[in-house]
C-alpha cells in the first residue's frame, strides 16, 4: 500500500564505500536530488579500503524508495548491500514469542511442572478428557491457520510467505482480547489434507481461525471442520467481514433514516467474504440483495457450475435482475464491495437511490476512491486505516473468540455472529453519530467485552456453550466461573 501524500516513513540504506572513489558528499547530494532527507548516520564497519555505514532516510512510498536505492547505487564506489524500514526491522526473527506463566526455580518445582507430578494431571485428563479444557493452555489458545493462497491482495504466495500475516493475527488476538494464539501455515492447498492436518492438531487447541484460504475450497474446509470437530471453526475473511459489515450498515441506514430491511443492496465480487456478507445480511432481514461478479449479476433460475455461486442464486435477487453492475445498480439503496480497485463509477453512485451508502471495501485500492465518490455519496466505508470509517475485522474476531472460549462454545452459530454485529455497532452511541463515525475505532476498548458479552448471551440461547454456570461478565476478558461439565 503506498503511503498517502504528505505522509512519510524511514528506510535504513546500508551502503558499502570504496574510500578511494566514494564520498559521503555524493551520496548526500544524490540522496537530496531525489526528495529524501537523511536524518541518521551509522558506521557499521570499517577497514583500510571500504567502508560500511547505515543511512536513515525519510521517504514517501515504495516508489520513492526506489528512486532513492537507484540513485545511491549509481554514485561511483558505492554498493547497497541491504535496505530495510521500520516494518522489516520489527518482523526480524517474528513478532511472537512464548513464556513460562511459571518460573522453574528449584527441583521442587521442576517435579510439579514436569515429571513425576504432571503424570497426575495426564490421567485426570485421560480420565476426562473435556478436563483439558481447564488443565492446559487449550482453555485460552487458538490456531490461526492459512495454506498461503489468499494472502491479502497479494494471492497465492504460499506458506512460509503467509507466516508474517499469521503471526500479525496472534499478536491482535493477544493485545486485545487476551486470547493465545499460534500460527499454522501449512504446506498443502489440498482440500482434504487440511482437513485432515487442521483435525491433528485440534486437540492443543480452543479454537480454530481460518484464515488467507482461497475460495472456493474455504467454504468446504469450514464446513467438514465445523461438522468434524467439538470447537468452535471460523473463517474470518469470510465472517469477520460480515459481522463488521452488517455493524456499519446498521448505523449507517440509521443516519440516512431508512429501514435495512426494505433496502436495495448490491454487493459486488461474489467470493468467500462477498457470499458470507450477503448470508449475514439475509439473516438480519434484508431481502433484496443482488450479487454481481466479472460476467455480471447472479441470477435466480440460471445454472452455475461453482455450487457457491447455485446457492447464491437460489437465495437472492427475487427480481432476477440481470446485467452490469452499472445496469443492476439503479436504485440501489447500499453498495457493498469486496472486489477490486476502480469497479464503481461515479455515474453508478449517481444512479443510486437518494441518500447512497456505499461501503467500498477492497484492499489496498477501494472499488473507488472517497476523494471521488465523496459529493455523491451520504455515508462512505473503506477497508482502509486513512479514511473514516474503516471496516476491520479486529473489530469482530478477538471478542468472539474471547467469548467462545470463555463459555466453551462448541461452535459459533449465526445467532451469535449477528449478537457481535449489534454488540459493535452499539459502542457508537446516537450522539456521537454520524457520516464519518459509523463504526467505532479498532482501539476503542470497549468493543472487545462488548462483542463478548454478546457472544456469551447468544450461545447459551443457541445452546452451544458448554460452561454449566455462565461466565461472570463483570469479571472482565479471560476471567470465568471455573465450573464445567
């Protein structure tokens, strides 16, 4: 993603100088030529002939990184070794970490953690196994699994390229909820050995988060796992989306008084989270969806050889609508778009019903851009962090999984994700309401025990929480009434 104009970040240039041909003089001045501005100096190493020296520099973007490398480079005795930024530098040697929550300190303590105490606590869960729930980290851990091949907008780069995105994941589970989390990146894109490995590894684990799995398998993979396993499975490029969704339109039809059930909704890029959106929006009422792709609207009655696809066609637009986007856009209520950059036009928005909402929401580049769509639009939602409001899942997963493994949910149903949508879009209260703050901040740090309360009250009802005394909401993220079947 670039950096917005006028904003600006560091890059650190390690440079190798000839100290017969090379100055800093001339790297200064190549450095300046560009638009950079050196702000530090290192010297790394140094020996009769060469030189090795850090260079911190404030650039732009990506391109005017470029720019800079290439002209330092081509200063005569000059060699870039390496350059680096404040993001490469904090994912050196990953961002997780684990730790003893008990200190070993002699032998006595040493025969507890481990041998022969711990034989005890082995045959209590032999014994019992759902005593695993209490007696080992599976009470407050999940997975977050990936096979690589639907990595942000980057696609399909494989595993090990998708561990810096897992391990990102844990590291917001961790911060705002307090939930354990590892990163499971496997080596396979093979429908059945995921299943497979993703059921190996269930019993170290609450939980499982699916994550960057391409469409259409995902759908597969969460459905087998879900029937499969006794914990709760969520695909989070597909619900997280939806519930964060569902939260901002609910405050955005609002705002524009009109009612999301006799709304007009386009939603535009029918994969994982495009279905998954329209699934949580069917749920909550809204009837009149229609569901456009590359080769136009879905449409009821038509066969299609993706099953994803069938069922979506037998569940949405009742008018049978066919056509562009531009052509099934007319009258539209709420756009919703999780597709690719530059689909929606300006004369679409101006086809739209009065007050539009439209909630464009494909990373980096949006399906248009606010700076255009902003005179014609009455409330506008990005997935991007430098635009208001942002539609962000970290607003959804950390307090859902917070609640299901609080109450020991066995699975999360949609009574539960419809519960978070409500909980989340009720942190923004009518005062402060309004085109710009529908959705609350991913740092407002009352929409984790929000979400989680939501989430504890809409198990019980749908039955699927398996603590036998609830868990005492006043207590706070993580503490519970230790009492389980």
């Amino acid at each position: 993603m670039s950096i917005p104009s006028g904003a600006h970040t560091s890059i650190i240039l390690r440079l190798e100088l000839d100290k017969e041909t090379a100055s800093f003089g001339q790297i200064a001045t190549a450095v300046s030529d560009t638009g950079g501005d050196i702000i530090a100096i290192d010297v790394s190493r140094s020996d009769k002939t060469t030189t090795v020296r850090d260079i911190t520099v404030n650039v732009y973007d990506q391109k005017h990184t470029d720019l800079i490398v290439k002209a330092v480079g081509a200063v005569p005795g000059v060699k870039v070794i390496h350059v680096s930024d404040q993001t490469f530098l904090l994912h050196i040697g990953g961002k997780l970490e684990t730790m003893p929550k008990t200190p070993i300190k002699n032998r006595d303590d040493l025969s507890r953690v481990y041998t022969p105490g711990v034989a005890r606590v082995c045959m209590a869960i032999h014994e019992k196994p759902s005593r695993a729930h209490s007696l080992t980290i599976k009470r407050n851990t999940i997975a977050v699994v990936s096979d690589g091949s639907a990595v942000l907008g980057l696609g399909n780069i494989g595993p090990e390229a998708a561990m810096p995105v897992m391990e990102g994941k844990a590291v917001l589970f961790k911060q705002f909820a307090g939930v354990d989390a590892f990163p499971i990146c496997l080596d396979t894109q093979d429908t059945e050995e995921i299943i497979a490995a993703v059921k190996a590894i269930a019993p170290s684990f609450g939980g499982i988060n699916l994550e960057d799995i391409s469409s259409p398998r995902c759908f597969e993979i969460e459905r087998r796992l879900i029937e499969e396993l006794d914990i709760p499975v969520f695909h989070d490029d597909q619900h997280g989306t939806a519930v964060v969704l569902l939260a901002g339109l609910l405050n955005a039809v609002k705002l524009v008084g009109k009612s999301l059930e006799q709304c007009k909704v386009v939603v535009c890029g029918i994969g994982a989270a495009g279905i998954a959106c329209s699934k949580m929006l069917i749920a909550a009422g809204v009837r009149n969806i229609i569901g456009v792709d590359r080769a136009g609207a879905i449409v009821r009655g038509e066969t299609y050889p993706n099953e994803a696809w069938q069922w979506y066609a037998e569940h949405t637009n009742p008018d049978c609508l066919s056509g562009t986007l531009s052509e099934v856009i007319r009258g539209a209520d709420v756009f919703i778009g999780v597709s690719g950059p530059g689909v929606l036009k300006v004369q679409d928005i101006q086809r739209m019903a009065a007050d539009p909402i439209v909630f464009a929401m494909a990373n980096p580049t949006p399906e248009i851009s606010p700076e255009e769509a902003e005179p014609y639009v009455r409330v506008m939602a990005t997935g991007r962090s430098d635009y208001p409001n942002q539609i962000n899942n970290v607003l959804c997963f950390p307090g859902i999984f917070r609640g299901v493994l609080d109450c020991r949910a066995s699975r999360v149903t949609e009574e539960m994700k419809l519960a978070a949508a409500k909980a989340i879009a009720a942190v923004v209260s009518d005062e402060e309401l309004s085109e710009y703050y529908i959705i609350p901040s991913v740092f407002n740090q009352s929409v984790v025990e929000r979400v989680r309360e939501a989430v504890i009250e809409a198990a019980y009802a749908s039955g699927v929480a398996r603590k036998t005394a609830r868990p005492d909401s006043a207590a706070g993220a993580g503490k519970t009434v230790q009492i389980t079947r």
